[in-house]
C-alpha cells in the first residue's frame, strides 16, 4: 500500500514537471519567432507580380566608406529578392535602385550622401555571370529591364560596395537606397 502511494506520488510530481518543461518550451519558441519577425521576407504584391524580398530586404544601405576590389564587393552581405509572375500572360518589368529620401529625412543625413560616382553594384540572376556597375552610369538607376514568363519567377542577388579606385575618405558619409521592382505596360 505505501508502494502505490509512493508511485502515484512520483507519477504526479513527473507529470507537473513535463508539463512544466513543456510551457517553458512552447513560451521560449513564441519569444524567439517574435524577436525575428522582421528578420522574415518581405512581400509586395501588384496586379501581375509578387516580390519577395529575403533576408536584409528591399532597403539598402551602406554605413562607411571602405574602398574594396570587385572580387571581395561580389562576396559582400547580399540583397536578395525573388520576383513571381502571377498571370498567364508574359510581363514586363524594371529593377530600380532609388535614393531612400524618407531614411535621408529622418537620420538628417542628406549632405553626407556618398557619391554614386564611387559606389559600384553586382547584380546576379540564375545562370548569368554577376554583371558589375558605377551606380551613376546606371540610366534613371534602372538595374535590369527583362520579361518573366507566365507563372515563372526570377531570382535576383544585389551587392553593393565602394570602388577600389575611390581616395575619397570620410567615415561620416552613407548610402540609403530602396529595390524597387516596377511592372512595364
């Protein structure tokens, strides 16, 4: 008799404790997918396509002037996006890069832009070789124009990095931008 009295005991005391373990666990995995929420892609939708911005997202920045080769700015952090063809129809669109204005305006940083003449870019699609340019040789910013198929996706890697051959040297300066997919009628 005190054998089961021991045992249900023992029973009891087990059982609060896996469910104690069990609401730590549950209450430590909601915390954690909280905390990275805007860690998680990015999606904008229009008439004909879905953007999917992943990882660092559409906003792009680059906080100090560090002149590097084109080897080590294509190894650089990476923003990258995946744009969907929601239609049945082929679509046209364009890959923009534009001044962040709002992020100027609010850290009050305008005059300390780093000049697009010395900020170069990589841009890699699925199969292609990464094609490098100056942002200011770039017309109206535009990164890519091309067409998706119907229900097809393409697969987009932008880096950014300061050119190599750049004596400019002021740690204040930075860049905003923003990765803007435009569909073309």
């Amino acid at each position: 008799m005190n054998y089961k009295r021991v045992m249900n005991k023992m029973l009891i005391k087990t059982g609060i404790f896996i469910i104690l373990i069990l609401a730590f666990a549950i209450i430590c995995t909601y915390k954690i997918y909280n905390k990275f929420e805007g860690d998680r892609d990015k999606i904008l939708n229009s008439s004909s396509l879905k953007v999917t911005y992943h990882g660092l997202g559409e906003k792009v920045s680059l906080k100090k002037i560090t002149p590097v080769t084109d080897s080590v700015g294509l190894s650089s952090n990476p923003y990258k996006f995946t744009i969907k063809n929601n239609t049945n129809t082929k679509v046209k669109y364009k890959v923009v890069l534009e001044d962040d204005i709002e992020q100027y305006e609010k850290d009050d940083c305008g005059e300390y832009k780093i000049p697009n003449d010395i900020i170069k870019l990589g841009i890699h699609t699925k199969g292609n070789v990464s094609e490098i340019y100056n942002l200011d040789d770039l017309d109206d910013n535009v990164l890519d124009v091309g067409y998706i198929s119907a229900r097809d996706e393409v697969k987009y890697t932008i880096r950014l990095w300061i050119s190599q051959n750049t004596l400019f040297q002021d740690a204040d300066m930075h860049y905003h931008g923003i990765i803007k997919v435009i569909e073309v009628n």
